[in-house]
C-alpha cells in the first residue's frame, strides 16, 4: 500500500530505488523508519519530524 501510494514498486524499499528524483528521500525515510525497532527511538523520530514541521505533537500512537 505505501508502495502504491508513493507510485514506486514495492522492490524500491528492498534494493536500488527506481522512483523518480523528487520521492528519492521520502523512500530513504521510510527505509529508515522500518530500520527503528525502538518504540522509543520511533517516537524520538516523531518528535524531531514535528518540530521541523511545525506541527503540534500529540501522544504517540502504536506504530
């Protein structure tokens, strides 16, 4: 399902990136993301992602 909302191949999250330029980092992040087994580390994440965005934080919710 990411893999098609991100209009790439599923194969992108697992070896060399085939999407264009511009959604390079967005896959990168994802990667990563999947890469945090922490529920701490994971919310840390969030944390730092917020703030750049300037988003209100909110109470984590299980991932």
């Amino acid at each position: 399902m990411i893999a098609e909302t991100l209009g790439c191949p599923v194969g992108d999250f697992y070896g060399v990136a085939t999407v264009r330029p511009d959604l390079s980092a967005t896959v990168e992040l994802l990667r990563l993301w999947n890469a945090i087994a922490s529920e701490t580390d994971r919310a840390a994440v969030l944390r730092c992602a917020r703030e750049a965005a300037n988003v209100v934080s909110r109470e984590v919710e299980a991932v």
